[in-house]
C-alpha cells in the first residue's frame, strides 16, 4: 500500500523518483498519461462532489 502513494507522489513530481527506474521514451509517455488520468479522475470528483453538495 506505502509503494502506490509512492508511484502516484512521483506522477505529480512531488515524491523523490526510483533512480533504478528506466529512463525510456515510452515509460516518460506511459507516467504522463497515467498522471493526465489521475488529474482527470480528481477532477471528476471534484464536480460530482460540488453537484452533490449543490443538489441537498
């Protein structure tokens, strides 16, 4: 459980980065999709949650 809150603070650039980890082209585009999905899933949250609260 500790290593995904890990991987996702490396997504965003706030936790420290695996110096082990391959530095490929295709692993760059693979974490930048995979943060654009984290952002847009938080951000759906976000708006379900105002919705909600806007409804009650």
């Amino acid at each position: 459980m500790k290593s995904m809150w890990q991987q996702i603070l490396r997504y965003f650039y706030i936790g420290k980065g695996d110096p082990n980890a391959p530095k490929t082209r295709y692993v760059a585009m693979m974490h930048g999709m995979n943060r654009l999905s984290l952002l847009l899933f938080i951000v759906a949250l976000v708006i379900m949650i105002v919705r909600l609260w806007k409804r009650h």
